[in-house]
C-alpha cells in the first residue's frame, strides 16, 4: 500500500514560494507581491520545471511543472490551493 505524500501547511507553502521566487529574481522576499499573478515575475518553463522538483524536496510532494505556469494565480491562491484545507 502506497503511502500519501503529506500535504503541506498553507504558511509554509507561502513562505517557500515567496523566498523561492525572490531567489530566482535576486530580489528580497519582501519585495514580491503575494498578490500578483506569478506571471509578474515572468517565470519560464524551466523556471518552473526547477520550482517543481525543489518544491517536492522541500515538502516530499510531487506536483506538475504547470501548476506555477498557469494563468493569473498569485503566490497566496497557489499557497491555498497546495496546503491544507
């Protein structure tokens, strides 16, 4: 039997994506938006295919290379959407 990969809190998913993001721009976490679409930050595919695998590093959770690419979704919508309910 297969084990489910434990789903993350909802703050900690905030805080990664926020630093991570930040990182990659050489900027400071402080200065992203948690707000804007992560289209903002002009992410391309292999931005996104790198967050994917260090995202299920960091939380043993696998997840699709899209999930950070699709369309007007803010760093606080994708927190929600990735942590638990």
């Amino acid at each position: 039997m297969m084990e489910e990969s434990p789903v993350p809190a909802a703050a900690a998913v905030h805080r990664w994506i926020t630093v991570y993001v930040a990182t990659l721009l050489g900027m400071q976490s402080d200065r992203i938006d948690p707000t804007a679409p992560l289209a903002t930050y002009d992410l391309d595919s292999v931005d996104a295919v790198e967050m994917a695998m260090q995202f299920e590093c960091a939380f043993s959770r696998p997840i699709h290379p899209e999930t950070f690419m699709v369309g007007d979704q803010s760093i606080d919508a994708l927190a929600k959407r990735l942590a638990d309910p």
